[in-house]
C-alpha cells in the first residue's frame, strides 16, 4: 500500500493492522499518516518480518512496542517526524538484517545494543541529532555491509574496533564532530567501496593502512585537520579509486616524478592541500577525469600541453583558481565540448582568450594578466561570465547582453574595455549582477535592464562609466 493517501485514517489504524497476526510484511510508506501510537496493550504482529513506515509525519517519540516485533528483519521509519531518544531494547530484535531510522529528530544516545546484533546488514541513522560517541561496542556487529551515521552529531574519536567490520562495503560518518586520529584499523576493512570521513575535526596523520583498501572506489577525507604527507603509500594497492576528496585539509600531496598511479579518477578535489609548486605529473595517466579541483594548492609552473588533452573527451569541471599559473591559453580548448565549468582566476595567465569551449556554462578568469579583445563567440548557455581585473580592451560585443539568455552575473570591471555599452532590449534575460566599473565605456545600460522583472538587488549594479 505504499503512496495510498491514508492521512484520514482513523488514528487506530495500527490496532486495525494488530487484529492481523499472520501478516509478514507490511508497507505503509509515504502514506501521510500522523499517529504512530506508543503503545499497544498487546502485540499480535508476532509474524511480521517487514516494516515499512517511511515517509509519514507521525511527530511522535520512538514506540517501545516495536522492540516485540521479534520476527522483524527490516525496519524502516525513515523521514517521518519521529523526536526525542530511543529506548533500550534493540537487543530483542536479534532477526534483524537492515534498519532505517534516517532524516528524523532522534537526540540522545545511539542505544548501545544496537551493537549487539549479530544480524545486522544495514544501518542508516544519518540525518539526526544524536550527540553520543562511537562505542568500541560496535565492533560486535561484523555482520554490517553498510553502516550511514551522516550528520548525527556524534562527538569523540572513532575506535579502532571499527576495524573488526570486515563486511563493510559503505562506511559514512561525514558531516560529525568527530575528532582524534584516524585509527590505523581502518586499513582492515578489506571489502570497503565507499570510505567517507569527511566534515569532521579528525587530525593527524592519515595512515598509510589506507593504501591497503583494493576495493576502495571513493574516498573522502575534506574538511578536517588532517596533516602531514600523502605519497604513493596511501594509493598504493587502491586500483579502483575514482573519487578523491582531501580538500580543506593543511596536507601536503607528494608523489615521485615518475609515479603513475594504479587507478583511473573521475573526480578529484584537493583544493587548499599543498602539491605545489610543479603542476602534479601523475595527472597526466588520468584520462576518464570529469571534475578536478586544484585551486590554492601552491601550484607555480605552467600548465603543460597535455593536461589540455587528456580527458578532453569527459572533463566537465575544471578549477585551478588561487595558484601562480602562467602561459597561454591553449586553442585547444575549443574542442573541449564537454566543459561546462571552468575557473582559472587569480594565476598568472596571459595572452588572448581563445576560442571558447561550446558548452560553457560558467567562465571565470578574472585576476589574471590576459590581453586582447572580449571574445567574440561565447556559448549560448553561458549563466556566470567573470573576466575582471585583466587587461583586455575592445567593445563589448552586442551578443554579452542582448542574446545569452541564461546569463546571470557579467563581470567585465577593472579593464581597458572601451566604446559604447550595447543598448537592446534582453526579451527574457536572467541577468542579476552586472559590474562594468573602472573601464572607459561610454554611454549608457539599457533602461529595460532595470525594469526586469528577475532583478532583486539594485546596489549590485556596479557602473563607474564615461556618461
């Protein structure tokens, strides 16, 4: 019965579903019910294998009935209003395979015999408001392949009992205040595909027993306090790698000149981490690549010829922003046509802008040393195009403001741009931040730009133009 309206059910649907003591599986998800009594003088689901509440507004506390439903292997109650602690009593549940407690308001402790089931497969407590550490008791529950404690507000170190869950397939604690070193016992969890430790206040060290997860395809380490060196040690058995997040980290990424890594990345973000000052060789072997984030990691060297080229058949997104980057801008990158974001602000940059990618969405080079004129020819699907703080000069072509349709903000102040500002009517324009200041235009902004309808901030229209 799931996604049948039953939000004008009598609040005594469960004693209704009580009189039913055969029934096995029972699923009552996304059905708008609001009563999930605390209690039942008697419980006949003793058959009941499936529960599936999921998606309901109950705003109740954690029934302790449930705790009698002995023959239950999957519980969910996902996202349905539940507050307040969760009783002891897990324990009596010891046929449970997979629960789901996710996206509700449970506070307190995560009840210790939790950890006391040796059936247990899958666990998602993510999205609450628990505020308990993780207990070396959970080492007991060898049994789980995935365990989800996202934003749960736990607090204290990770033990290294975590190591004893050798089944796991998924382990994600990001989003916590969890704190301490990462336990070299991570390096046991052997089956491991999914490791996300991420948003944290881990420090130290990362270990190298890391290196040890082959069956590893996601990593995520951002946002924490983790310091010191990762070398080829940490990556050295980690064939199936193909997302690395170690960004907002003070790490410093080393490997030897002539690494080449045993994995094939789509994604890597390593933004504020120390790999500089040579643009990282290794990257050049990772040709199915569709977003990389290097800004502010040091980086002081050109960009060679064949990064350009590597995964210009997959690359969506590229940021090198904040480093000391110079040279050109290759021709090449007309031919990217799966490049939709690009940022290469704040480097060294100089020369012409070439002809631009056909897909862009996003372009950012402002603060750089780039000459010659606006180009002529941009991607119709343009929404953020940022060039300011350059040296470029020429007109603004008509097209910047009476064609890209999509376009949200235009930056073009703190140039040389002379000649008239484009005067047309943008039918449907997006446009909601326009700066031009601090070049030597003349004329000017159409009257019709300040009457869209779209436009909410007046004191972000920056001109500082020859009238």
């Amino acid at each position: 019965m799931n996604f049948v309206n039953l939000s004008t059910a009598s609040p005594d649907w469960l004693r209704a579903v009580n009189q039913l003591p055969s029934l096995q599986q029972l699923y009552l998800s996304g059905c708008g019910l609001t009563a999930l009594p605390d209690s039942l003088s008697r419980v006949n689901l003793t058959a009941l294998t499936t529960l599936d509440l999921r998606g309901n507004f109950f705003n109740s506390t954690f029934p302790s009935w449930l705790f009698e439903l002995r023959s239950l292997s999957y519980l969910a109650i996902s996202n349905s209003e539940l507050y307040g602690t969760v009783p002891a009593g897990f324990g009596n549940l010891t046929r449970l395979a997979q629960l789901d407690l996710s996206g509700n308001s449970l506070s307190g402790s995560i009840p210790v015999d939790l950890w006391s089931l040796a059936s247990l497969t899958t666990l998602d407590l993510s999205h609450n408001s628990f505020t308990s550490p993780l207990l070396p008791q959970i080492g007991n529950t060898t049994s789980l392949s995935q365990l989800n404690l996202v934003q749960c507000f736990l607090v204290g170190s990770i033990p290294a009992e975590i190591g004893r869950l050798t089944s796991l397939t998924e382990l994600r604690l990001s989003g916590n205040s969890l704190s301490g070193r990462i336990p070299a016992e991570i390096g046991n969890l052997s089956s491991v595909t999914q490791l996300d430790l991420g948003h944290n206040s881990l420090s130290g060290l990362i270990p190298v027993e890391i290196g040890k997860l082959s069956d590893l395809s996601s990593l995520d380490l951002s946002d924490n306090s983790l310091e010191g060196t990762m070398s080829e040690l940490h990556f050295v058995n980690l064939t199936e790698l193909v997302v690395l997040y170690a960004y907002a980290n003070p790490l410093t990424i080393r490997f030897d000149h002539d690494w080449v890594p045993p994995f094939q990345l789509q994604s890597i973000k390593v933004d504020t981490c120390d790999l500089g000052p040579a643009f990282p060789r290794w990257l050049r072997s990772q040709e199915f690549l569709t977003d990389i984030d290097l800004s502010n990691t040091s980086i002081e060297d050109t960009l060679p010829d064949w990064f350009w080229n590597s995964s210009s058949s997959t690359i969506m997104d590229i940021n090198l922003s904040h480093n000391k980057i110079g040279g050109v801008l290759p021709a090449s990158l007309e031919s990217m046509a799966t490049l939709m974001l690009l940022n290469l602000s704040s480097n060294l940059f100089r020369g012409r802008i070439p002809v631009l990618p056909p897909n862009l969405q996003a372009l950012d080079l402002s603060s750089n040393s780039l000459s010659g004129s606006l180009p002529s020819t941009i991607s119709s699907q343009l929404g953020y195009l940022f060039l300011s703080h350059n040296y470029l000069h020429g007109s603004i072509p008509s097209s910047y403001v009476c064609d890209l349709q999509q376009l949200y903000a235009l930056d073009l102040s703190n140039n040389q741009i002379s000649g008239e500002i484009p005067r047309c009517r943008p039918e449907g324009s997006q446009l909601l931040f326009v700066n031009l200041a601090n070049n030597k235009l003349r004329g000017k902004f159409p009257d019709s730009i300040g009457n869209l309808g779209n436009l909410q901030m007046q004191t972000q229209w920056l001109f500082a133009c020859e009238v």
